[in-house]
C-alpha cells in the first residue's frame, strides 16, 4: 500500500510539474548546450516507447527534436500543452507506425 500512495504522490507530482511546449522550445533554442541536449533527450525519450511514433532507422535525435521544434514554432498555440504529447504528435505526423 505504501509502494501504491509513494507511485500516486508522484505522479500528481510531476503532473503538477508538467514540462510544455514552451519550456521545451525555449530549452531547444537555448545558448547553453546542456540545456539543448536535455531537451533533445527529452524528446527521443518520450517517442522511444510510443506505439503511433516509427522513426526512420537512421533519424538522429538531433532530427527528431528539430521535427518537434519546427513543431512548435509554427504551432505555438500549443505551447502550453504536455511537452512529451506534443513531441509523439508531431513525430507521428511525420513517422507513422503502419
């Protein structure tokens, strides 16, 4: 019981935390390389399990994260949304799983 409260409490943690659009955007435009290889990370992560996203054996994660970043700057109304949803929804726009 106390291992299912601990999971809970953290989920509504992070829920709460939720890194979006803008952040990422602004991590993946930012100066500092740390930050633009975190938000690369990022975003090859939360596509590397997805069922609806089949990238290309030979994308890069440096390719896959200026998919997402184009993403986003041409739909900025987006921004405020789940950083990780919108990086699965752009890539499967452009990788689809058949």
């Amino acid at each position: 019981m106390k291992k299912v409260l601990f999971i809970t409490s953290l989920l509504a943690s992070a829920a709460a935390n939720a890194y979006t659009g803008n952040e990422l955007l602004a991590d993946l435009n930012s100066t500092s390389e740390n930050k633009r290889n975190q938000a690369i990370g990022f975003v090859w992560g939360s596509v590397a399990f997805s069922s609806k996203v089949c990238l290309s054996p030979g994308i890069s994660k440096k390719q896959a994260a200026e998919i997402v970043k184009s993403g986003l700057e041409f739909l900025p109304q987006y921004g405020d949304k789940d950083a990780g949803s919108l990086s699965r929804s752009f890539l499967s726009k452009v990788y689809p799983c058949k």
